[in-house]
C-alpha cells in the first residue's frame, strides 16, 4: 500500500509539471506577450496574429481524436515521450521567424500536430487510471499544474522579452518544455499500477493489463446524451477558453496598463487558476457536478462583465480573477464527469473526441477577439458576445441525469 501510495505521489507530479511546463500552457500563457513586439518586428497587423491560435486550435480538433485513439491502442507513455521532445525544439524553432506571417500560422499548426501527444487529456488519463477513491481532488491537483505554470510563463516571458528580445523568448520556452518534463514523464509516466510495476510499455492492443473500470464501448458513448451534452457545453465553454488567456496583456493594456504591470496582473489569471482547480477537485467529490458546474459558469460571466466595465485597476484584477477561477475548473468538469457518465472503456477516445468540439470553440475564441480589434479597435465587442456565448453554456447543466453505477473498483488503486 505503502509502495502503491509513492507510485501515486508520482504520477501527480508528472501530471502537475508536464501540465505546467507543456501543450497547455506554453501555447497559450505567454502568446499575448509576443503579439506586440512581433507587430513590430515584422509590420503584422495586431488583429492579424491571434489568427495563429485558430489555426493551432483547428488542427487540435482533427488531433485530439486521433492521439486519443493511440493511446487507448498502445498506451499514453507511447504517444508522449516523443511529443515532448518534438514540441518543445518546434516552440524554440518559432526564433527563427523571419517575417511573412505564414511562417506563424505554419508553426503553431505544425506545435498543434507534433505536440498533441502530451495535451491534457493524456495527463488526465493517467490519473483516472490510477485513482478511483478521490479521483476529483486528484485531478484538482494534477490539473493545478496549469494554474502554476499561467502563473509564471507570462512573467518569465515577458522579462525575457525585455531583456533579450522575443526570440530568445521562444528558444527558453521549448527548452524549458523539455529540461522541466521529459526526465519525469520517462522515469514515472507510467499507463496503470500494472506497467508501472512490471516496468512495461504497452506495445499493442494484446498487452496483457489488469480491467480498470467498466463503461461504454465508443458506439455506446456516440449514441449516449451524456456525450451530447458535454459536447454542447464544453463547444460554448471553449470559445471563453480560447479568445481570454492569450489576450490577457493587450486587453488589459487597452485600459492603459503597461505591459510590465499588465503580465503580473495576467500571472493572476494562473493563481486563480489553481485554485479553481483545488476547490473544484474537492467539491467534484462531494457535490453533483452539472450543479457545481452552472455555478462556476456563472464565476465566468461575472468576471467578463468586469473586464467589460474596466472601471478601475482592481475591479480589472478582479474579472482576471474571476475567468482564471472558472478556467481552472473546465478540464476537472469534462474529465470527471467523462469517467462518470462514460467510464474508461473509452476514455480517452471519448474525451479527445469532446475536446475536438472544445477545440472548435478555442478555434472561434481568438478570430472573435481579432474581429473586434480590426472592426472597432477594441476588445469590448467581443466581451459582449463571450458573455451571451457563456450564459447559453448554462442550459445544458440542467439535463444531465444522475451518474450512472458503474464504479467498479480499480486493481491496485486506492
């Protein structure tokens, strides 16, 4: 038990740091930083470059299914180790950027392609598999990972662009993706309590491996309500996801803060960000999800109404707050109750599947943001439709139905 205990202990650690220093957050965190000094670097017009997100949240959503699908087949540790490796030399290549604004839309498509194999869900999929009794506050804390690493990528990006330019910014960010990550991720990433002690890597779909938990086979889950409805929701969901973070800086910057001053306040996005995740890993064990999810969805409007109204610093600090809390919590929501309603039959499957939608809501999230700068040379635009967008992700909270009973217990879990 006590061996059993450590094992796990590890896994969180890989899950905390791979979230904090990888896909996730390198990708998005830091972009607002990079927008100003590359327009002037390269001429690009402001409302032009958020474009790059779309284009990597795009490829994410024929990706998720896709690496999903590997790693039911051949296990997670095999899609990852060389994901890590290849995302952070593509994020440090972005330094040779050398001025048609295709190379930007290229390189984050060709980020999304090769670095898709340590994206959430696969951290997410270790967890489930090792955790049964407080999975919720389990997650909360692997996924506490992101709010870390958004509380320290924009500051560090941004002192670095200070000092020695955005390049160099990019060239530290790949390689702190690959010092921080892989040495974990090889020593401990590990798919089951099984492989973990027999010191295997799944080869294929006949490698022997303990049952973990029932659930629905993929037909099933397509067919499912549970499915449509995460689907609608976490669609909505994905557009607040993918228009804030990386706009953090120049919205806040829009309201005359420095750009100093504008990535500290963007830093707090990632402290409330862990928080969302703690609190909501430790309520997901207690309260019914769907109820606690229209909750934090109503966190989310809050804080664009005060982004929307800027009437002063702390009232700013306070909206950045308020989206970093409900932010924290999306992934907890969409994995739990994933392994809940669905199960882990197909669970990895499922949720990249789910997450292709919510990459499709990331994908509308900056065009909407870049729309409204070039259209009125604001943001306030597109802070009014994330909040209409937003509400409507509240109606499907309501139809969820009780979770189904199928936890069986895991082998060699807790």
């Amino acid at each position: 038990m006590t061996l059993q205990r450590s094992s796990q202990g590890r896994i969180l650690w890989v899950c905390m740091i791979g979230l904090a220093f990888g896909y996730s957050v390198l990708v998005a965190a830091p972009f607002g930083a990079f927008i100003l000094p590359m327009s002037k670097a390269f001429g690009w017009a402001r409302g032009n470059i958020p474009f790059a997100m779309t284009v990597f949240n795009g490829c994410t959503i024929i990706m998720y299914p896709l690496i999903g699908y590997l790693a039911d087949r051949f296990g997670v540790r095999t899609v990852m180790l060389p994901s890590i490796l290849l995302f952070g030399l593509i994020m440090a290549s972005f330094s040779l950027f050398s001025g048609p604004i295709w190379q930007l839309y290229f390189g984050y498509a060709l980020l999304a392609i090769m670095g898709v194999g340590i994206a959430t869900h696969n951290y997410v999929r270790l967890i489930v598999a090792w955790f049964t009794a407080k999975r919720g506050l389990a997650l909360g804390v692997s996924l506490a990972g992101v709010g870390l690493g958004l509380a320290v990528v924009p500051v560090l990006t941004q002192a670095i662009i200070d000092l020695a330019g955005w390049r160099v910014a990019f060239m530290a960010l790949g390689a702190l993706s690959i010092i921080t990550v892989l040495p974990f991720a090889l020593a401990w990433a590990w798919d089951s309590p099984h492989h973990a002690t027999r010191g295997q890597i799944p080869t294929g779909p006949t490698e022997e491996a303990p049952p973990i938990l029932d659930g629905l086979n993929f037909r099933e889950v397509i067919s499912s309500r549970a499915f449509w409805l995460l689907l609608a929701t976490f669609t909505l969901l994905g557009v607040l996801t993918g228009a804030l973070p990386s706009n953090i800086v120049p919205l806040l910057a829009e309201h005359g803060i420095s750009a100093t001053k504008a990535s500290y306040i963007a830093s707090t996005l990632g402290i409330a960000y862990t928080g969302g995740r703690l609190v909501t890993g430790y309520l997901l064990d207690r309260i019914y999800a769907p109820l606690l999810m229209g909750g934090v969805i109503g966190i989310a409007i809050t804080g664009l109404v005060l982004l929307l109204v800027g009437a002063s610093t702390s009232s700013l600090l306070a909206g950045v707050c308020c989206i970093g809390f409900a932010l924290g919590c999306e992934i907890d929501f969409l994995s739990y109750m994933v392994s809940r309603y669905i199960g882990l039959r197909s669970f990895t499957r499922s949720i990249g599947f789910l997450l292709s939608g919510f990459a499709v809501g990331q994908s509308v999230g900056p065009a909407l943001m870049g729309y409204s700068v070039n259209a009125s040379g604001t943001y306030d635009l597109a802070i009014k439709i994330l909040i209409g967008v937003v509400a409507l992700a509240l109606l499907p909270c309501a139809l969820f139905g009780p979770y189904p009973d199928r936890q069986a217990p895991l082998r060699g879990g807790t």
